[in-house]
C-alpha cells in the first residue's frame, strides 16, 4: 500500500476480518513490541501453539504479519514473526472507494 487511502476492498476486508478477532488483536499488541519466536509468543499469550499458528496464519493472510523462518545454531528451525507494515484509514469515503475494488461483484455500492 502506497499511501493509507490507497486499499481495495478485498484488502480492506482481509485486514477487518483478522483484526475482529481479541486474540489476533492481542497477538498485534505483543508484536507491537518486536518480533518474537512463535514459541515464546505462544508462552506470552497463554495460548496453544496449534492455536497461535491458526491466528497468525489469518494475521499473515491479510498481510498484517510477516513470518520467517531461521534455523538456530544447533540447526533446529524457528519461525519468528513481526508486523507487517499498514496502516488503514477508515472514512465514509475511503470506504466507499475500496468497496468498488471488491472482486466477486460489480463494484456498485
């Protein structure tokens, strides 16, 4: 994204629909802090690892979250993940300009 106004409705709606969820907020207010071994991310929020990765998989689907992988020095692989950059401008406008961007219709509001 170029600029915050400039997001298509599809990218509007990827990033609404994994932000309204309070343990995907949850999981971007930790990040907020730096980027964190799933593990040790899992410990902080008192979750499951299968359900954290479900989480961040949605967070990274809408581009909100960006995961690597790293091996350690004993060659064990680790995913980290950080925030993406975005930011999202929410007006009666902006919104009506990336609802005629949705795929699937015809861009009517």
């Amino acid at each position: 994204m170029s600029k915050p106004n400039d997001v298509s409705g599809d990218a509007l709606l990827a990033a609404l629909s994994a932000l309204s969820n309070p343990h995907r907020l949850r999981v971007i207010a930790v990040l907020a802090g730096g980027r964190q071994y799933v593990s040790q991310l899992a410990r902080e929020m008192n979750m499951s690892r299968p359900l954290l990765t479900v989480h961040l998989r949605k967070l990274e689907a809408a581009g909100l979250v960006n995961g690597s992988l790293e091996l350690s020095e004993d060659g064990k692989a680790m995913k980290f993940y950080e925030l993406a950059r975005f930011a999202f401008v929410l007006t009666p406008q902006t919104v009506a300009e990336a609802a005629k961007t949705l795929s699937g219709g015809d861009g009517d509001v």
